[in-house]
C-alpha cells in the first residue's frame, strides 16, 4: 500500500543519510524527490536510496504539488528562506538544528508556521535517545521536584568539523555554540521543563584554532580557510522562575576526554539526575541515607536521527503538536544569541 505522506529532502550530502532510516521505518511516509546544489551528490544520494526525482534547485522540489514534507538538511544559514518558503507552498517542515542561526530568523519562521497551518520542527535528535526519553519521563512524575540548577556542557578534544560549511560564519551563523551548544543546550533546557530565559552572561571564544600546532582527529592538519567562527564558549544563565544554568561547549579544548564529553547535571528540590549515565541521586531522611538508582533501559528504540522522523509523521497523521514546537527552539537560539552579544558587550544581556 502507497505511503500517504511523501518527503522531498533538500541538501542530500551530509545528515540527510541519518534521517532517511526514520522516512522508511515510519508507516506513512515515503521519500519522493531530493535536492543539492552538487549535482554528483546529489546523482550518488538518488542512486543509493532509489529516488528518481532529483532537483538542482530548490524551489522547484518545494515546489512540487505531490510533496507533502519537506526535510531541510543544508548549513544554518539556509533553513530560515527555505523552510519559510516550504510553509508557503503548504508543506510540513522538518529543519536540522539549529531551526535558525538567529532569534529574528526563528520567529520569522514561526510566523510563517502560523500563517500555513502546517507543522514545523527542529531535528533535536538527542531529545529522541532512549536515556533522554526515560530521564524525561522520570522527571515528569516529580523525581527532582522543583529543578532549579543545571549544568550542561559539550565538549570535544581536537575534533571541529574540518568543512566551510561549519567554520564560515555567512555558512553556519556561528561555530561551536551553533553546531553543538544547540544539543546540549536544547536538552538540558527541555529536561528543565523549558523555564523562559531572562539573562545571560557568556563568552565565546577562539582560543587554539589558528594554531599551527592544532589538528582535528576528523581529517585535516590545519583549520579550513576562512574560519571567522568561535571555537569555545561558556556562559551563565538565569530565568524568570528563578532557576539557573552553567553551560560550556566546545570543538578544540585540552580536556581528558578524547573524541567527546557530553554530560547533563540537574539539581532539584528532591533530587539530582545525570545523563548519559541515567542515574538519579536521592536522599532518605529517616534512615539518613544518601542513593543513588539508574534507570534501566530494557525497550528497543531507533536510532534517535531515525526517531525523529518517525514521531514527526506521526504527529501529522494524528493532528497533535509538533515533538519538538519551533518555540522552544526560539528560547534555545535567544539564550546563544545572548551568548554572542554578552562577549560583545563584555556584561550580562537581558533577553526579550
């Protein structure tokens, strides 16, 4: 029986491949058309997934009457005209973190999403991981309480994306904080149960790139040319229930991890938690004991890139909300963008 929700994919090279599982396992969606703007990538993606409608430019797949969901994969900088153009073709999007580089980009994309009536989310894959799925729903039945710390940090030893499209601003609207910070970020602020932020205090910084001595375990001695993005940042952030949060990322850091360290610290009235450990510490007043419980994970899920395009179809089928609501998406780029205006300013922003 034919799929009833067909996907057209614009920017086939890269993270695409991850979302393609999702589109097959799902029982209602099939991928119909795809496009790049490089013609053998784009040739090599139709052959390898069998796709025949294949588009070297981008509105003519969005475009596309038969087209029911478009998946925007392409560098940041892009998602914002083509997602808003998708919407006014009627459309449901699907768009690769971050939604947009910028909060004005962001809201300008929720206009549109209201203006279409159709479903517009962001590709927050770790969200649909097994261990965040579980400590989320453990969160829920009121484990911690009332959270009000955090901490959260991303963090790689010599490992920054060696391609333009990562470290070229007028490509990726910015570096570590745009292509990393937004998962952990996005987490964290979604396991806190998204309190609006109101003021940040950060610093974003490139400290070791244009060293000569610095390589990435990626592939490539030295940085890509044209590099204009930062490579570390951190910053403290406050919000309007009083709750706070201690964010680091970064791509090049002596740290002694190798590869990547990725944690998420909570702190509550009646309880911790950590991931990716899964582990949830309490105490026990009358018999004055401190424990620790991990959550175990015992059913099977998909691969989280392949989840998220399951629960996005889904919830077009069954006329529910988008998994992951472009708002949310707004708080994560304004607390980022705040980042970047703090350095600028050398003092704590207050947000909108």
């Amino acid at each position: 029986m034919a799929k009833q929700l067909k996907v057209g994919v614009i920017g086939v090279g890269g993270i695409a491949n991850t979302h393609m599982p999702g589109w097959a396992t799902s029982e209602y969606t099939e991928v119909v058309a795809g496009s790049d703007v490089d013609p053998k990538i784009l040739s090599d993606w139709g052959k390898k997934y069998e796709v025949k409608r294949l588009y070297d430019k981008s509105e003519e797949l969005i475009n596309d009457p038969s087209i029911d969901i478009i998946d925007v994969c392409t560098p940041s900088s892009y998602h914002e005209a083509l997602s808003i153009a998708a919407l006014k073709a009627g459309k449901h999007v699907l768009c690769e973190k971050p939604l947009a580089p910028t909060p004005e980009a962001v809201r300008h994309m929720i206009a549109a999403r209201d203006a279409s009536g159709k479903l517009l989310m962001t590709a927050q894959h770790m969200r649909f991981q097994g261990e965040s799925k579980a400590m989320k729903a453990e969160i829920l039945t009121g484990a911690l309480g009332n959270i009000y710390h955090a901490r959260g940090w991303m963090l790689r030893r010599a490992a920054f994306p060696g391609r333009t499209s990562f470290v070229q601003k007028r490509h990726s609207g910015g570096g570590a904080c745009i292509d990393i910070g937004v998962h952990v970020l996005d987490l964290t602020l979604w396991l806190m149960g998204n309190p609006k932020p109101i003021a940040v205090s950060g610093v974003s910084r490139t400290e070791l790139a244009k060293n000569p001595k610095v390589f990435t375990v990626w592939g490539g001695a030295n940085p890509p040319e044209g590099w204009d993005v930062e490579e570390f940042a951190s910053a403290f952030v406050r919000f309007e229930n009083g709750a706070t949060l201690i964010l680091e990322v970064s791509w090049l850091l002596h740290h002694d991890t190798p590869g990547e360290d990725r944690q998420i610290w909570l702190y509550g009235t009646d309880g911790g938690a950590h991931l990716p450990k899964c582990e949830i510490f309490q105490t026990n007043v009358e018999t004055k004991q401190l424990y620790n419980r991990t959550l175990q994970l015992t059913k099977d899920i998909n691969p989280p890139h392949a989840q998220e395009c399951i629960e996005f179809a889904q919830a077009i089928v069954e006329g529910k909300p988008s998994p992951v609501p472009p708002e949310e998406s707004l708080q994560v780029m304004s607390i980022l963008d705040g980042v970047y205006r703090s350095q600028e300013a050398g003092r704590e922003i207050r947000l909108d």
